[in-house]
C-alpha cells in the first residue's frame, strides 16, 4: 500500500472508528462497512490508477484550464473537499476542477479529497487518448479517435433518483435563474454509497432516518445548494448517505451558513468566477426639459441608467422599472416586470405622471446569461405644477416686404390657474417699437426669411418660446399717381 492509501484507510479509520461519539452516534449502523470499503479502496488503487491510465492517482481527474468553480467545501468526517487545483497551487501536479457551462448551466469536472479520493459531476468523458476521463459533449472533443460515453473513465453512472436519471450528459445543473443547485455528484471509491444529493427536490426533502449533522444538533440547516448572484457564493448543504446512516453525512459549502459554526478559524467556501452580477450605474431623473416640456406634455419623464459588468462580453438582456410616491418599491404605483429588451432608458408619459408630485423610482437590469443586479434607487424627481404657456402669435400683412411694418399679436395661453405676466419678442433683423407689448410693430431690415421669436413666462415663472420664419420680399411695390384720360 502506497503512503497515499495508507493515509486514507488511516484517516477513514479515524473518522469512523475512533472519532468524536457524535460521528459513531450517526454513522454506527455501517461503520465496519465503511471500514471495509475504504480498505477494498486502498487495495484496489493501483488498479484504479491504471483504469484510468494516469500515473498518479490525482490524475485521475486531470482537467483543462478554465475551470470556473473554486474554494472548498468541509465534511465533519472527512475534512476539506478542493473543487480547483488552483486552491492549493497544484495545477502544475495535477490540474482538476470544476466547470458550469456558462449557456447551459451544465456542471462537469472534478472534485478532489485527499480522504476520499475523487468527486465526479461527469456523466460523459472521453474513453481513451489524452483527455481519457475528461468531460466531453461530442465524440470530436476526444482526440484520437477516441469516443464520449457514458461508461468511461470517471463517469458517475445514472443517479439514484431524478432529476437527471434519464439523461445521459447531464448529472447536474444550475440555475441562474434561480440560483440553484440540482442533481447529483458522486464520490468515486464509494461506488453506488457515494452519491451526492445538492437539492432536497430531489428526493422529495429529507428522508427520515436522516441524522443531523454534527454542529447542528440544536439548530436547523437548509438542505439544498445555491450560489447568489450577487457574490457567487456557494451556499447550503448537500448530502451523502442513506436512511441507514451510511456515507460521509453532511457536506457544507460556506463557513458562514448556519449551522456551519461560523468563519472563525475556519473560513471556507466554495464560489464560482462564472458570472459577476451587473449593476446600474448613472441613474438619472426626470431628463425633461423645458424645451420637451414645451413642444409636447409637461408630464413626461426619460427614466435613464447605464448596464455595468466586468464580465467580459456581458450585455443587458433585460430590464425592470419601479415608480411610487414614496420611497419604498413596494406597493408601487407602476412595476413593468421583466422587460426583455436593452434599452437603457424608460420613458413615462402623461398617463403614468400626475402634476407636481414627486416620484421614486428604481431599476434592475439582467445580463445576458440572466444575472440579475440588485434593485438600485435613482435620484426622485417632481414634475412640473401644470402644463407650460402655448404660445402662439399672427402678424399681417402675412408676406410683408422690407421696410414695411408688420403688426403682430400674441395669442398664447396660461395654464394651472396663472397668468402672463412677461412678454419678450426678438427678430434679429428688423427694429421693434415694443419688445414687451402684445401687439409689437416690427420692420424688417433684410429681405428673405426672417426669424421671429416671442418668450412667454407664466406667474409661477414657467416660460416657453415660439419661433416663426417669415418670408420678407425685397422691396415695396413701386406706385404713381397718373391723371385720367
């Protein structure tokens, strides 16, 4: 026996013979069990490592890079699980690890105990030449010749139970959804005893006869693995044994989850580098100016953000927006949902909008693996009192001549109860006689199209503007007086 089998049958030994009573409380019913197939196990490892044509036992999980699963997660009874070689700079050794596909969810690859040996989430690998027990989806990722099957090297075999019992690729998956774990991995050297359970929907929730695990004797756990989207953290519990009582127990993925005994001298997780959430950043409100105000509605608003992710080749795929009349999302006034589109803006119209109120408003955004960022709060914003001044103004004659004078009259409109307290007319090219009054005379210096602007402010001091070109002929027609004949 090799010293690295050795070390596993002593340690199982440990754990299971002459550990804590809690561990024999929970364990009793197999312990020889157990004992005696951790000794097969250390017996049958230079068979094993030439099952699956390595050198080294650790080889057996050989992996590419890129493998974004990393961390470790804490057994009572059998210590650390390492989900990436990076974890202890081993890569050059043996280079392991564990992968979610980033389209599919899908999770391959390999674990590593050095108690237990090797944990499998392949269901298919390559069944020879360089990348034998690696994972693979099609026959042309095993080059060689070689195939991807299901009975290869490192394959886990069908589950006990769904999800995944139909499936020949898939034994395990996440959600980004969600955020869940479900399915199934499988410790190698146990065979059939050594599958893991990553959701209790599995199952149907704990089967009875389950025992609790060790630090939680007197509290509860969530059963079930998760990883948030906000951090990528693992996080929960997953299970390995029968109602006998057989298998390692719990498994924890995150130092800080309750019952785990806190991060205190033990600080452990297991997190992925798969997806950085998004976040919205720039948010602004109402982005509506006078100038909008005055050729459309008052009661409008451009909602705008902008999609922030590190995650190299992200984009939004999809947007919410909340508005209330306080600040508090919930109860709104307005909650569009998931909105499946990119756009960076949200425009709200004089039905969504009553005069001089303020609004609160917030915004989540998704990316286009269906990551979500967190609801974020934009700046409030109050609409305008009422409608700005219509200004409007006629002039005659209609198609005056250079130098001839032009009489105009305002015909604007107040709104919300004021009144018009100021007018301004300008024309760049011709002299007024009252720039203030509302039936100025104005004389056009130059022929051509002439510009002419009045300026019309209200008693709440709102103001708009109106622009006219008007065409100016080039002189006055020419006239004599001629006796009759």
């Amino acid at each position: 026996m090799n010293k690295k089998n050795k070390k596993i049958s002593n340690l199982v030994r440990n754990k299971f013979l002459s550990g804590a009573n809690g561990v024999r409380d929970y364990f009793k019913l197999k312990t020889w069990l157990i004992l005696i197939v951790m000794f097969i196990i250390g017996i049958g490892s230079a068979f094993l490592i030439t099952y699956f044509e390595f050198k080294d036992s650790e080889e057996i999980a050989q992996a590419e890079s890129g493998n974004n699963v990393i961390g470790y997660a804490w057994s009572e009874n059998v210590g650390w699980i390492s989900f990436n070689c990076s974890n202890d700079n081993s890569c050059a050794t043996v280079d392991y690890g564990v992968d979610i596909d980033l389209e599919t969810g899908n999770i391959s690859g390999y674990a590593w105990s050095p108690n237990i040996g090797w944990v499998s989430f392949n269901r298919i690998t390559c069944n020879g030449g360089p990348r034998v027990g690696q994972p693979c989806k099609i026959n042309n990722d095993c080059p060689g010749g070689f195939q991807c099957r299901t009975d290869a090297p490192g394959t886990t075999g069908d589950p006990p139970a769904e999800p995944f019992l139909s499936s020949d690729t898939v034994i395990a998956n996440y959600d980004s959804g969600t955020g869940n774990i479900t399915g199934w991995a499988k410790i190698l050297a146990l065979g059939d005893d050594g599958w893991i359970n990553f959701n209790k929907a599995n199952e149907g929730g704990l089967p009875l006869g389950f025992p609790a695990p060790l630090p939680l004797k007197f509290g509860g756990i969530t059963f079930g693995v998760s990883i948030a989207s906000s951090t990528s953290e693992f996080s929960g519990w997953a299970w390995n044994g029968g109602t006998d009582g057989a298998g390692i127990g719990w498994i924890s993925f995150n130092c800080a989850d309750t019952g785990a005994g806190g991060c205190d001298g033990h600080d452990y997780k297991v997190y992925s580098l798969l997806n950085t959430a998004p976040q919205t950043i720039n948010l602004s409100a109402p982005n509506w100016t006078y100038e909008q105000a005055c050729a459309l509605y008052a009661k409008q608003a451009f909602l705008r953000w902008e999609f922030s992710d590190p995650d190299e080749g992200a984009s939004q795929s999809a947007y919410q927006i909340i508005l209330n009349d306080n600040n508090n999302p919930n109860s709104p006034l307005m909650d569009t949902g998931k909105v499946a589109e990119s756009a960076s803006q949200y425009l709200l119209g004089p039905a969504d909008l009553l005069y001089d109120e303020t609004y609160y408003w917030w915004v989540r955004v998704w990316d286009n693996f269906n990551v979500a960022s967190e609801l974020t709060a934009g700046p409030s914003f109050t609409t305008y009192k009422h409608e700005l001044p219509d200004v409007a103004f006629t002039w005659v004659p209609e198609n005056p001549s250079k130098d001839e004078e032009v009489k105009f009259t305002q015909n604007s409109t107040s709104y919300g109860g004021t009144t018009i307290t100021s007018l301004l007319w300008t024309a760049p090219n011709a002299s007024i006689d009252d720039p203030a009054t509302s039936t100025p005379t104005i004389i056009f210096n130059s022929s051509g199209n002439q510009e002419v602007t009045l300026k019309v402010t209200d008693s709440d001091s709102f103001y708009c503007s109106l622009t006219e070109i008007i065409s100016v002929n080039v002189t006055l027609p020419g006239w004599k007086e001629v006796n009759p004949r």
